[in-house]
C-alpha cells in the first residue's frame, strides 16, 4: 500500500511535467530534425507540420493545470490582496466554481470532438496510421485534471480560511 501511495503522490506532484517536457522535447526534436533535413537535404517528413502542433495540445493543456496547481495563471491578485479576508476567501471560491463550470463545458464539447474523431477514424495529415484523437483526448483528459486541481486548491484554500492563516494568492513556479 506504501508504494501505492507513493505512486499517487509522484504522480501528484510530477504529472503536467512529464506531459510538458515530453511534448516540449517530442516538438523541439520534430521541428530541429525537420529544419535541418529541409534545409540541407531538401526533405521533409510530410507529418513534421502536423504533428508539433498536435502536441502543442499537451503542451498547452497540461500547463494550464499545472499553472492552477502552483496558483501561477492570471488571477488578479493586486485587487485580491487589497480585499476584506472574507471577500478574499469568497473570491478564490468564485474562481474556483468559475473554472469548474467552464472545464464542464470544454470537457463536453472536447469529448464530442475526440469522439467524431473516433468515428470517423481521422488520421493525422501526412500519416497513414497516427489517429488524431489520440492528440485531441489531451484537452479533455487536462480539464479533467484542471478540476482536481481546482479541488486541491479549494480544500487548501479551505483550510486556511479555517485557521485564519492569510491566503497564498500568487504561486511561484519553483515551490
């Protein structure tokens, strides 16, 4: 069970950067490689536009949940400061109902894309294989991580309000 936890708790704290720095480097490599044989060898991989941008899904989507996770993404938090405690907890909640309703929406309307996507078997442009909702279910499957996230933040959140303790508003990405 020890192992277990320790897993959840790895993946916890490391998940959004895989996923970055997978994609990041998948991208960075696609376009180097695909800039040289181009250049030099006049070559070109008929998928190397397609699939960086793909990725550029992961990328992107992940981040934003890791942002939420390390309370780095825009949250006006000049104004936030200067509010009554009360108002500032009030706030976060506000935020916190505002991401999960609009991560409902995204999810749902994403899920129907990833699923048309199935269905009509779409292949990712010059490639006769690669299924291109493989790289669509990243939106769903990071809003789904942005409400945990959101969760995590609320309940901690939470807790500060309980105790008093004055509320951590702007996050630094080296915690």
């Amino acid at each position: 069970m020890g192992i277990l936890r320790s897993l959840f708790n790895w993946l916890d704290e490391n998940i959004e950067k895989v996923v970055i720095i997978i994609s990041y480097t998948a991208m960075a490599g696609i376009i180097f490689v695909e800039v040289i044989r181009r250049f030099f060898f006049n070559l070109q991989a008929p998928w190397s536009t397609t699939v960086p941008i793909l990725l550029f899904l992961w990328l992107t989507w992940f981040g934003c949940s890791y942002n939420i996770k390390k309370r780095t993404h825009l949250a006006l938090t000049e104004v936030r400061a200067r509010l009554p405690y009360k108002l500032q907890f009030a706030a976060l909640a506000l935020d916190g109902i505002l991401w999960i309703v609009f991560a409902g929406v995204v999810i749902y309307y994403t899920i129907l894309q990833v699923h048309s996507s199935y269905d009509n078997f779409a292949i990712v442009g010059g490639t006769n294989d690669v299924m291109q909702w493989w790289f669509y279910l990243a939106t769903p499957l990071s809003w789904t991580l942005i409400i945990f996230r959101v969760i995590q933040r609320f309940l901690e959140d939470l807790r500060v309000y309980k105790t008093g303790e004055p509320f951590v508003l702007q996050g630094l990405l080296n915690e």
